[in-house]
C-alpha cells in the first residue's frame, strides 16, 4: 500500500481550506483507497485474527471482537 503525503493544501486566499477541492480527497483517489484497504483485509484476516489471538487471553472474547469483521467484510 503506497501512503500519501501531503505537502501543501490550496486554499481559496482567505486562509480556508476545504477538504472537497482538494486533489487527494476526490472521489476516485478516495474509492482506490478503500478498495485496496478492503482487499488487504479480505487477504489478511487470518494473520490478523491470529494476532489478536496473541494478545486476548479468552476465545469467546476474540471471537465477539472479530465476528463484526468476519460478517461485514468476508462474505
């Protein structure tokens, strides 16, 4: 995943910046980025979930914590 830097945002002269006409908020770089970030998360959730196994000592509890990620973005 390449991550963006933002070095300077334009602004209308008066000192306001809106977040709508900037170049990196537009709706295609914006529909790129949550793709890539469902796509990554379909491929790795059995590395997450084996993560989070390290980390919780009972399975019911990872088992509620990673149920709404295994509904929503895995079927």
């Amino acid at each position: 995943m390449q991550a963006t830097v933002i070095a300077e945002m334009s602004g209308d002269g008066s000192g306001r910046v809106q977040l709508r006409h900037q170049p990196f908020a537009s709706a295609e770089k914006l529909r790129d980025i949550v793709a890539d970030t469902y796509r990554q998360l379909k491929q790795r959730h059995v590395d997450i979930q084996r993560k989070m196994s390290l980390y919780l000592a009972n399975r019911d509890t990872e088992f509620i914590l990673f149920k709404p990620m295994k509904v929503h973005l895995l079927t």
